[in-house]
C-alpha cells in the first residue's frame, strides 16, 4: 500500500556516487559500452577515498533544498557496493582506501534531518560471472554474442548459477533493509535486462514486504513497482497514479569533470513546478566528487531551489494537481481544501496574465513571497448561461520573485470549472 508520505512528498534527493567519480567516465556503463576497459574502470577503486564526506552536511544541504527524502545508490551495475556486505569482497571497505560504509552514514544522517530514507539497489552486477549464466527470456543466444557483462555471450546457460545470483540480492537486500534501520523506499534499476518470471518478481517482492511491509518500490521491477519513475525527459502529460520524475543537473547522473552542460536554477525550478503542476514530484540527482564534495554548481541550484520553496512553501506542499496549461500557461498549484489557487510566473508579464474555465468568482489575488495585492477583472462573462469569462490579471508592475513569482489566486468557494462546453465540473482531471 503506498504510504501516505509519499504520496504527499514533493521533492527528493538522488546521489550517485562510487568510484565512476574518481575519472571522468560515466558509471558503469562506459566499460559495458566499451568507452574504457573494465579493468582500467574497477582502478578507479585506487583513487576511492571519501576523504571529506560528510554525511551530515549533505543532509543538511538537502533538508535546505526543501526535500523530504533522499535515495542514494548502494550499488550500481558495476557491483561495487557502498556498504559492508559480507557476501562479496567487491565493497568500498575491502576495494578502496575509503573504508567506509557510505551507506550507514548517509542513513543515519537522513534520518537525523527528519527526511525519509531511500537505497538505490541495481539489481544486475555486471561484475559478477553468476549474472551472465541465463539469456533474456525469449531471446537467442546469437543477439547477444557481445554482450559479455549481461548474458553468458553464446555460450550455454547455468540457471544454477543464475538461481545463486538471485539469492545473493536478496542477501545483499537484507543487508541493506536490517543494517541500517528502517529504509523507507527502494529504487531499483536494470529489471529490463530479464522478464519478471526470471527476476521472480513476484516472490521478490513479497520477500522485501516481509522486511519492510511498508516499503514503497518504485517502478522498476517489471511490473511489481509502486510508482512510475519518468527519466530525464519531463512528462508533457502526468503519468496517472503517484509518479515521481528523476533528472539531473547537468547531463550526468555521477560526477564527471567535463560536463559543464548544467542546468541553471530557474530551469531545475521551472522544472520542478512542472512536476507539481501534473500532479508528480521530482527527484533531482546530484553526482559527488570521489572525496565526496559537491561541485559548487550543484550546491547553488540546491540553494537556489530551496529559497524558491522556503519562499513559497504554502504553493507547494500540501498541494495537490493545478489547473490544466490550457487553462493557464505557466503551471499551477491547487490547495487542498481547493479554495486557492497557485499561479507559477517565471518571466515578467507584460501586461495581463490569463486564466480561463474557473467558475467559482474570484475573491483575492495576491503576490505570495511579498503579500502585495493585484487588481484583477473579467471579460466574456455570460452568468446566465454558467459561462465564468477569462480572468484577468495585472501584473505587470508586480515586484517579482528572483526565481520564480508565485501568485496566490483566493475563491469564493471550493473551485468549479466551465471549461467550455456549457458544463460545470468540479474537479480538473
């Protein structure tokens, strides 16, 4: 059952971090894809030192940013874990001068800032031999000649050995849920590379409920998820359910020193109201550096992103869907008690701002971050025939927000809509 929290979250934190931070190469897949040998990626264990992670400081960085939980990753597909598992020696405490458990500081220093715990778990490991004994289900052997980390690359299969793997993530699972306290949310990554039959999704999931009944399971475990988890690419129409939309800063999801492709503060924001405007959230990845720093550019859109919501907090949590774009273009926020609405304004009107459909009379309009009153007014109503007209508002003079201005539309009522075929509707989905 999906836990009420999130439900109602509004922002997470993802990091990606492990030893793909020590040079400059994409984790894990860029020995898979054959950007650098396997051999000379897994060096990067060398350069692994942690020497200035501080868990409590990102946590406080994050709590700043307005995010409520935060998911980290345990282990990418390289099979490098962050934790101490005793079922492989392929760990930052045994393989790098690190000798750390990441992943018990970050879940304790998360659960002291009061936000929610989530692990990251990839459920292929493309360093371990027991993975590639089995092919996909319903594929031949010849497709995958090649791939020689994912399947056993033509030769026969050992579903012995692939039944080995399967009860070694449950250990690791294990590991991780009965560690470390409560983990609130897992998020797995690489089901696509076997059928849910193989994966024994079914059981699997049942296993991790039997630990955890309240855990939530994102999307990826084919078919067995909770939530949809939209990548990269925001939604231009809300997945339906509780969706959650992850993306990064720059173009990366770990470190790399040569992307400076970064978004700027009022993208990631805009980006951010979008989410909330389609009824999701967003969580937003940040890639530290192997010390375990956090590139400048990384911390401002943090802080950035945290002013707009400290600003504006009421337009944001304990909010639900808003109003449709073709209602108002900007993206918008509805109250829960659905009297008020939340109007996202990211460029400086040059006159009127235009909302249509809303029935229910307008009572106030003002600016949230300031409190300053707008003027407002209608054209095209006809209230004998139930049509409310457009709405109207003045705002060209307005102090704005440096981020993005938020306005605070207030009702006469619990809002109805006329969205202009004659009938009254009172909700928008």
């Amino acid at each position: 059952m999906m836990q009420d929290w999130f439900r109602k979250a509004k922002l997470g934190i993802f990091i990606h971090y492990g030893i793909y931070a020590v040079g400059d190469v994409s984790e894990s897949w860029s020995f898979h894809n054959g950007n650098i040998s396997y051999e000379d990626y897994m060096k990067q264990c060398d350069g692994f030192t942690a020497s200035k992670f501080d868990a409590r400081a990102w946590a406080d960085l994050f709590k700043r940013a307005g995010a409520q939980y935060v998911v980290m990753t345990s282990k990418h597909h390289d099979g490098v874990a962050l934790f101490d598992t005793k079922y492989s020696d392929l760990n930052v405490l045994k393989k790098t001068p690190a000798k750390r458990d990441i992943v018990k500081e970050y879940t304790e220093a998360v659960r002291e800032a009061g936000m929610k715990v989530g692990i990251y778990f990839s459920l292929i490991d493309w360093s371990d031999p027991r993975y590639r004994t089995v092919y996909p289900e319903g594929e031949k052997p010849e497709d995958h000649l090649k791939d020689v980390f994912a399947t056993p690359a033509g030769g026969p299969e050992d579903p012995e050995k692939w039944q080995e793997f399967l009860e070694f993530n449950n250990n690791q699972l294990r590991e991780l849920m009965t560690n470390y306290g409560t983990v609130d949310l897992l998020w797995f990554d690489g089901d696509w590379e076997r059928s849910a039959a193989q994966w024994k999704a079914k059981e699997f999931k049942a296993y991790l409920e039997s630990l955890n009944p309240n855990v939530i399971v994102n999307s990826r475990l084919q078919g067995y998820g909770d939530y949809e988890t939209p990548e990269q690419g925001i939604p231009v129409i809300g997945p339906k359910g509780v969706w959650e939309f992850c993306t990064t800063i720059n173009d990366s999801w770990g470190y790399r020193p040569s992307d400076n492709d970064y978004k700027t503060s009022r993208q990631i924001i805009r980006m951010f109201c979008d989410c909330l405007t389609l009824g999701g959230k967003m969580l937003l990845d940040v890639g530290p550096k192997e010390d375990g720093t956090l590139d400048e550019r990384q911390v401002k859109v943090l802080e950035d992103l945290g002013r707009f919501i400290h600003d504006n907090e009421e337009a944001i949590y304990e909010t639900e869907k808003g109003l449709s774009y073709n209602q108002f273009l900007g993206g918008s926020t509805l109250s829960q008690d659905k009297k008020t609405i939340y109007l996202f304004v990211y460029d400086k009107p040059a006159e009127n701002l235009c909302v249509k459909g809303i029935k229910t009379p307008v009572k106030r309009v003002s600016v949230l971050h300031t409190g300053e009153e707008l003027t407002f007014s209608y054209t095209g109503a006809l209230p004998w025939s139930g049509i409310p007209g457009t709405l109207w508002i003045r705002a060209d003079k307005m102090e704005m927000h440096p981020l993005t201005t938020v306005l605070k539309v207030e009702l006469e009522g619990e809002i109805t809509y006329n969205l202009g075929h004659g009938e009254v509707v009172t909700n928008n989905d």
